[in-house]
C-alpha cells in the first residue's frame, strides 16, 4: 500500500472541515474512480466518433438544446453534492 500527501491552504482545510466532509473517504473515491474509468484506444475514439457524425449526417442522433444540456448538467452536479452531504 502506498500513501499520499497532500497539501492544502488551512483556510480551504477549515472550509471543508467545517462542512464536514471527509476528506481522506472522498480522495479515496476519486481515486478508485480514476482507476475504474476505462480508457479508449484511438481506434474506439475515431469509431465513436465516426458512429457520431455517421447518425448526425443521415439524422437519427438525438440532439438536445444548449439549455436543456445545461439544466441537465446543473441537475446532475446537484445530485452529486447532496449525495455527498
């Protein structure tokens, strides 16, 4: 097992400190995130994107406007923090 240190600003240890959040289980999940996210070759990369402008030219990719993205991604980013409180 190894160890990792990091080192923060007191004001931003005290800030996140006082909103009680564990810092050492969240650096853990983030961790175990980055090793569980699945990299792409560059030939699955050009395919998705080859499959992406494939549909797009011939009309069946599913579009959403800008701000419904958004909405979505501010909906989202929501979820996340209160599952984290």
């Amino acid at each position: 097992m190894q160890t990792i240190q990091l080192e923060l600003e007191d004001s931003i240890y005290n800030s996140i400190q006082a909103k009680g959040i564990n810092i050492k289980e969240l650096f853990q999940e983030f961790i175990h995130t980055l090793n569980d996210s699945p990299s792409l070759s560059l030939q699955e990369a050009k395919q998705r994107v080859y499959e992406a402008v494939t549909k797009y030219q011939n009309g069946s990719l599913n579009t959403i406007s800008h701000d419904t993205m958004w909405e979505q991604i501010d909906q989202d980013c929501e979820q996340k923090v209160a599952n984290r409180v």
